[in-house]
C-alpha cells in the first residue's frame, strides 16, 4: 500500500480527528483571506479616492529654510515662474489647480501686511474645474478684513502700495486667519511692485496626482519623483487630506488584525499540534507494527506529515472558499465605502496552498517527531 | 547451520524500584529450519527475548547474530532493512491496522517492499488460510482466529527467513489455536525457521526443540 493510500484511509477511519484538524485549519485560513479580502478592497479604494482625489502640495524653492518656513508662512528663497508652466505642460502629472504665488511680508501703511501676488489659474487641458483660487485681474487688490477695518477701505477705493496704484476690488470677509492681513494681488504686480521680476515662491498643486496606470504603485512616492525631475530646485510638501488620512487608517487597522491573524495562526497551529500528538498516542501500537515490519523512521514520519501537508492543502482551498464567501457577504456590511471593491483574490489561494501545508506541517512536527522516537518494542508489549 | 545466536545477551529495565533482568547471561542458538518453542512463565523474559532477535530490543549487554552477522552493530537503517527482509512477527494482540481491511493489512510489508508483494500473492495466500470470505473485511469485523490468520498471512507474504511469534495462540480457542500453530508448522516444513514464545503446548507437537526459560535464564534448551 502506497503512503498517500495509508494516510487516506486513516484519516477516514478517525474522521473526528481529521475534521477537527481541518476545522482548524479552514478557520485560520478563512479568517486570514476575509480579511485580507476586505483589506485588498479598501486598500484600492483608497487608491482610487487618492486618484480622484490627488493630493494637495505646495511646491517651495529647494533652499528654503523650513523653520522659517513654518514660523513666516512662506519660503524667503524664490524659484523661476517659468516653474510653473514647466509643471503644467507636463503630461506625466495631472491637477485640478495649480497656481503660482509669490508673497511676502512687508510693512504698508505703518502695520506688517502678507503682500501676495496669484498668478491666474491654470488647470489640465480638458478639465472643466471651476478656479478653487480666485483670479484677479491687474491692477485689482483684494483686501483682508482686519486692513480693510483698520484702513476703511471699500469696494472701489484706489491704494498705493509701494508708488504702484490699485483699486479695491473686493474687501474679503472675516477669515480668523493670517488672511485678515493679507493683500493679494496679481502675480505680475506683486513681482513688478517687490522688484522681483519673474520670480515666485509657491507653487500651489491642488488635487495633484500621477498618471501610473499600476494601482499598486505608491502613488504620492512617484508625485515626489516625478516633480523633482521635472523641477529639480524646489521640494513639495504634503497637505494632508481625507484620502491620506484614511490610508493611514488602512495601515492601522491592517496592523490590528495582523496581531489578531497571528494569535489565531498560533492558536490553531497549537489546536492541529494537540490533535496530532492525540493521534500519535491513539497509533501507538500500529507505529509499533510498522516498525516491526521495516518501516523506517522516516517513512513513519512521512505518514504524519504527509497528512499534515493533506490537511493543509484541504484547509487552504475550503479556507479560500470560506473566507471569500465571508468577505463577500459582511465585507459589504463592514466597510460600506468599499463594498463595491470586494471581489475574490485568486493569489490569496495560491497563497494559501503554499503556506497553509507548511503551516500544518510545522505544528505536527513535534508529534512526528514523537511517534518516530517511540520504542515499538516497548508499544508491542503494551496490552 | 545456526540461524540464530544469543552471546551472554542482558536485558535489564530500569523502574522506580530498581533494574529489572529480563534476560540475564542468555547464551542460546536456533539453526536455519528449527521450529522451536521458548516456554516460561510471565516475566521470564520470553517476549523480551524474541524482540531483542528481531532487532527490535537492543540487549544492554551481548550480541545477537542472525546468519553470523551482529544485527546490532548494523546501524539503524540497515537493521530496519534487515528486519523487512528477513524477519516476520506475529503477536498475541494481533496488532493490525485498525483502518485497514484484510488485504491492504496483509499487503502492509509493500509500504516497505515496494511492488515484489502482489496483490494476486496476498490473495492466494489469503485463501490458503481461508480468509477469502474476509479480504475486504476490516479487523473489527473479524474474529478473534481470524485476526490472527490475517497476521500470520502478513508474516509469510514476505517469505522470512524467520518467522517470530509472540504467544500467537494466547487469545485463541483451541481449534483456532491449533490452526494458526499448523500454518506456522506449515512454513516451517517449506525450510522455514519458527521461533515461538508461548505458555501454552499446542506447538509442541511440531517443535523441534523446547526451550524454558525462567526469571531471564535458561532453564533447559
């Protein structure tokens, strides 16, 4: 009788034993591939909310001090504007608005005052995206609230700013922000008015994101890469949104239940090795036979592992079955966002057909190992 | 030609209260052919004694040769091989497969012997001990004869050199008990060689040779 032969007809023989290994097993595999089912799903939901999405950047020259940076609101150092229009007729990146900006802080009518210039919108050919900056015309100033209150400046009042005239266009409403002591103008003005001809310090990338095909791909990784080719003096810093929120989110929750797929990986593995070693000690007597016959110690070895690795390969695919099924039925359930992304992932089961037998085998190690260390002389005289 | 030699062959059993000797200074022979019974009471040592011949017990102290080779100088391996070629057991408990029918058990040695043990042979042999009613039977289907004729089939199918038989007629009535000693007598009349341990005499009459054993020594040979 071949070996596979004896293992099938002995686990046909003690069916409770065989099942409840199997149960084991299936559990542990089910778990693992409902979850990570789900998780697949939200995973590529994520990336696709980022993709519709994009990330929110600045772009500021190479050399800014960021300690600065974050203390004044804007970089000291400038980049080129041609930056801007190098960035936009890049096919490689997609936005939804992207503007330059240069502004500074200076002293007005005796108070300090953010003097910024906008440059006017540009967006993706194509993309009909209403301008989420508002564009000025030249010549026009937009006033914030605490200058407009401590100047009472209206609607149509002309200013001087640094020996250039502009008229109030509109007097912005209270913000609650450094944008009460701001006054934007256009680009061209704020450079003519600073003496800093085409030069800008900020370039602002709304809903910015990489044209990659592959959803797999770090998507904000290849955005860096691909702007630092593109514009190699400046850096991008990242303004967080819901979409990276929630993939940090993603990340959390996938550490969570790899700490409860590793206790429950453990516990069946102990669940499969107590069972096997019930085993060993139930065939006491038949090893012993075995062994009076000539089997070798590895032949008897075989016999457990063989059924371990049978076990496993079994547990894997109804595990696969199981798994998916409960994704498929509560993922829905659970994660609404991404319902509609749980779908079956085939690589999980091959997966599992690898790991799953080895897994077996691994906790029957130490019961083979057992049955192969027993004296059959000493279980042959057993009555 | 001595088959089977014994040289101041010791076992002892390490217990709670102490060593125990189930063999003690044994020096015995057994020639190719013997049929021969080894008689004692319980705890003379006679399981202990055919174990250690089949390279299943090694003595603490002593050699044991089977056609002059020290089966325990041989190495793991080989002594398993040694004892799939050349040695069957049958024992008292019947020890068979729970799971498997009466072929497939009689068929067991393949798993070791590969295809030189034919399907057609464990049939034939089956029928000659009237067991072909039974082929596909599992053991808990059998009685208690039966069981034991399955284990004596078992033992022959790979044609030992040597057949050892641990009271094969300790849980036998005596019809069912003469019939298993006659099969054995049967092999051994084809020049096989028969070791039997055993309390009872119903192989006495086919022995050759009569061997007592007591409290690990032999009584008389």
């Amino acid at each position: 009788m071949r070996t596979f032969g004896l293992i099938l007809k002995e686990m046909l023989e003690r069916k409770l034993n065989f099942l409840l290994s199997l149960l084991a097993i299936v559990i542990a595999a089910a778990l693992f591939v409902a979850f990570f089912t789900t998780g697949e799903a939200s995973k590529n939901e994520t990336i696709r909310l980022m993709r519709d999405i994009g990330f929110n950047l600045r772009i500021i020259p190479e050399k800014t001090n960021m300690e600065k940076f974050w203390q004044r609101g804007y970089s000291e150092e400038t980049m080129p504007e041609s930056h801007v229009y190098e960035l936009a007729s890049y096919e490689g990146i997609s936005y939804a608005h992207l503007t330059a900006i240069l502004q500074k802080k200076v002293i007005w009518q005796g108070r300090e005052v953010f003097l910024t210039g906008i440059a006017p919108e540009l967006a993706t050919p194509g993309r009909k995206k209403p301008p989420m900056i508002f564009s000025i015309e030249r010549g026009n100033v937009y006033i914030g609230f605490e200058i407009a209150q401590g100047l009472d400046l209206k609607k149509g009042d002309t200013i001087d700013i640094f020996g250039k005239t502009f008229t109030v266009f509109h007097s912005l409403s209270e913000s609650g922000s450094e944008d009460d002591i701001r006054i934007y103008a256009h680009l061209h003005d704020v450079q003519s008015v600073l003496n800093m001809e085409n030069r800008i310090n900020e370039i602002k990338a709304l809903q910015c994101l990489c044209i990659a095909h592959d959803t797999n791909t770090n998507s904000l990784s290849l955005l860096r890469y691909q702007l630092a080719r593109i514009l190699p003096d400046a850096k991008v810093i990242l303004i967080q949104n819901i979409a990276s929120a929630r993939e940090s989110q993603r990340i959390m929750a996938e550490r969570y239940f790899g700490f409860i797929i590793i206790f429950v990986v453990v516990v069946c593995m102990a669940w499969i090795g107590i069972l096997a070693m019930l085993n060993v000690r139930e065939r006491r007597q038949e090893i012993g036979i075995m062994r009076a016959l000539g089997y070798s110690s590895t032949k008897i070895a075989v016999l457990f592992l063989g059924k371990a690795v049978f076990i496993g390969l079994i547990g894997a695919i109804l595990g696969f079955g199981l798994g998916t099924a409960l994704a498929l039925k509560f993922g829905p359930v659970i994660f609404k966002v991404t319902a509609s992304m749980i779908t079956p992932q085939i690589k999980l089961l091959y997966w599992g057909v690898i790991a799953s037998p080895a897994v077996c085998s691994l906790s029957v190690f130490i019961p083979a190992m057992t049955a192969v260390a027993q004296d059959p002389a000493v279980t042959l005289r057993e009555e | 030609m001595i088959m089977v030699r014994l040289e101041r062959a010791s076992k002892f059993y390490r217990t709670k209260h102490g060593d125990v000797k189930a063999l003690d200074e044994v020096n015995l022979q057994f020639n190719e052919g013997e049929f021969a019974v080894v008689r004692g009471p319980s705890g003379s040592g006679k399981t202990t004694l055919l174990l250690s011949i089949g390279g299943m017990l090694r003595p603490t102290k002593g050699q044991v040769f089977i056609n002059n080779s020290d089966i325990y100088t041989m190495s793991e391996r080989e002594r398993v091989a040694f004892r799939a070629e050349n040695v069957g057991f049958v024992f008292q408990l019947f020890h068979l497969v729970p799971y498997l029918n009466v072929i497939d058990n009689v068929l067991l040695p393949a798993g070791v012997g590969g295809s030189r043990y034919s399907q057609e042979e464990a049939k034939d042999l089956l029928n000659r001990l009237d067991l072909t009613e039974r082929i596909y039977h599992k053991p808990a289907e059998l009685s208690a004869g039966e069981k034991q004729r399955t284990a004596v089939a078992r033992a022959l199918l790979k044609r030992p050199r040597i057949i050892l038989a641990d009271e094969p007629t300790g849980n036998l009535d005596p019809e069912n008990a003469e019939e298993i000693i006659r099969h054995l007598a049967e092999y051994h009349s084809k020049g096989g060689t028969v070791i039997v341990v055993t309390h009872g005499k119903a192989a006495d009459r086919y022995a050759s040779r009569v061997v007592h054993l007591k409290k690990g020594h032999i009584d008389s040979a």
